[in-house]
C-alpha cells in the first residue's frame, strides 16, 4: 500500500485507464468473468456489431435496448472506486480518464476528464442527416427514428445508430491518449483485463516511456502484469476505500 501511495502522492498528472471491472461493485456485470453479459449468449456480439446494424437495424436496437437496459434506465451509481478517482482531483492531481465502459458512472461521480473510448449509452445520432439524440427520445419508441423536418416539410425516418461504439466501429480519442500519456507522471489501469485491442497496447507502450510509471489494480491477472512497476489484484472498490482510510 505504501508504495502506490508514494506514487501517487508524487504524481501531479495521472492518467487512469479504466474497464468494465471498475463498475462492477456498481453492479453492473463486466465483460468476461463468470457470468459476465458475454458469457452468457455469444451471438450477442455478432447482433452488437455495425455490421449487423446496418443489415438490420431495426432488429438492431431491441436486442440492443435488451442487452442494455439496466444501463439505459440510469440506475446505477458511482462506487467508492470512481469516487476515489473523482477525490483525487480534489486534492489538485490533474486526472485524465480514459474508460472502455459505456455506462457514465465516471461523469456521474463528478470525475471533469473523462474520455469514453467506446462512446456513450446516452446519446444516438442519425446516420442520414447527423441530427442528434438524447436518452429520452432513445426511450420513447423501440426503434427510436429520426424525426428531423427534411426539405419538403417530410420527417427524416431514418433509424438511429447509437453513439456506444459497435464491434467493427472505430474507438474514440485514442490520439488524446497518447498526447496525455506524453505529459503525463502515473498511469493507473483499474479494472480492465486488457484484452480489447487498442487498449491492450498501452501498457507495452507506456513501458518504453522514460520515468512513467503504470499500476495495475484488477481483481485477476492479465496477460502483461509483467510490465507494470507495481501490480495489485483486488477489487477496486475494497483498495479505494484502504488507500483513503490510510491518506
Ligand atoms: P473485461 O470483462 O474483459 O475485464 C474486466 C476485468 O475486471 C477482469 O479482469 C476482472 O478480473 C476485473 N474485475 C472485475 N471486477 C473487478 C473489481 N471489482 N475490481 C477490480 N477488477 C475487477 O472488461 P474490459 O477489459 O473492460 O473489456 C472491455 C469491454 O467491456 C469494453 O468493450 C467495454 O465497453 C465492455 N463493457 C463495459 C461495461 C460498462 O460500461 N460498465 C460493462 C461490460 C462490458
């Protein structure tokens, strides 16, 4: 404990790379453990894809609201991990989140830095006219559709992608990563098993960054803790609430 603490006490910029295992004491399940929303029905992953979106995309967005629904409604709330993350901006530490996870909980624990690598739950957009959506219009209707005035006093119609990256989409603010990577003095990766490329490069690229340190606080092994200066498996709720009892 005393060694992160040191780190990150010192570091003035931390950059914090977070996945699904962040929110799961949220009770939201992550992505691949037991009984994770992938491990039940992989054919999920296929109907998740831009491909299959564009194909169907009105067998799309049930599947999708399906899937997502807990997510959708809102419901869910920070833990004592995100607001560790957000209380470290208190104390004067510049923290820029990048998360792999949809649901927003990162915002909704005040977190001011947040970037969503695989984009938002919250927000759709039309794919003909690029007029944008909020949730509640999302909610209204099963397909929720366009409904932009085209030219000639006719409504748009075109069924809405949503703004959550698909399979076969591409990730988001990923060259931020890389400009805040260079600035900055502690990489934390909380909750992530750093199978989803592109995020299961960075460690390997932090690691050729002279003085950058990276800690990895996930609950199972990756496949790169080798590469980590400090490598902690435990939930990251129960490390968020030590480290603060010990500040
Ligand atoms: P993953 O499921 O592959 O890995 C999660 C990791 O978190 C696992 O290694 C697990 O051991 C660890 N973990 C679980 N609970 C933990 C806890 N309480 N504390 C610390 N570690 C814990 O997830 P990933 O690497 O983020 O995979 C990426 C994909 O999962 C992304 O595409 C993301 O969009 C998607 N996803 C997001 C959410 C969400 O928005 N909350 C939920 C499920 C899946």
């Amino acid at each position: 404990m005393e060694a992160v603490m040191t780190l990150i006490n010192q570091a003035e910029r931390i950059m914090v790379l977070t996945g699904a295992g962040m929110s799961t004491e949220s009770g939201i399940p992550d992505f691949r453990s037991a009984g994770g929303i992938w491990t039940e029905d992989t054919s999920r992953m296929e109907a998740m894809s831009r491909e299959y979106f564009e194909r169907r995309p009105r067998d799309f967005w049930p599947k999708f609201k399906q899937l997502f629904q807990m997510k959708m409604s809102g419901s869910y709330e920070p833990n004592a991990g995100h607001k560790y993350l957000a209380d470290l901006e208190k104390r004067g530490k510049q923290v820029d989140i990048f998360t792999q996870n949809i649901d927003g909980l990162h915002r909704k624990a005040r977190s001011s830095s947040v970037y969503e690598l695989h984009g938002s739950i919250q927000t759709a957009a039309c794919p003909r006219c690029g007029a944008r959506y909020g949730l509640s219009h999302l909610l209204k209707e099963e397909v929720p559709e366009c409904t932009a005035e085209t030219g000639d006093h006719a409504v748009c119609g075109a069924v809405l992608k949503t703004d959550v990256v698909l399979f076969g989409d591409l990730v988001q603010h990923f060259e931020t990563l890389y400009e805040k990577l260079d600035k900055a003095d502690l990489l934390l990766v909380i909750g992530t098993s750093l199978e989803v490329a592109p995020a299961r490069f960075v460690p390997e690229d932090v690691s050729r960054i002279p003085g950058l340190k990276q800690v990895i606080i996930n609950l199972e092994p990756t496949y790169c803790d080798h590469l980590f200066d400090l490598v902690i498996h435990e939930k990251i709720g129960e490390f968020a609430k030590r480290i603060s009892a010990a500040t």
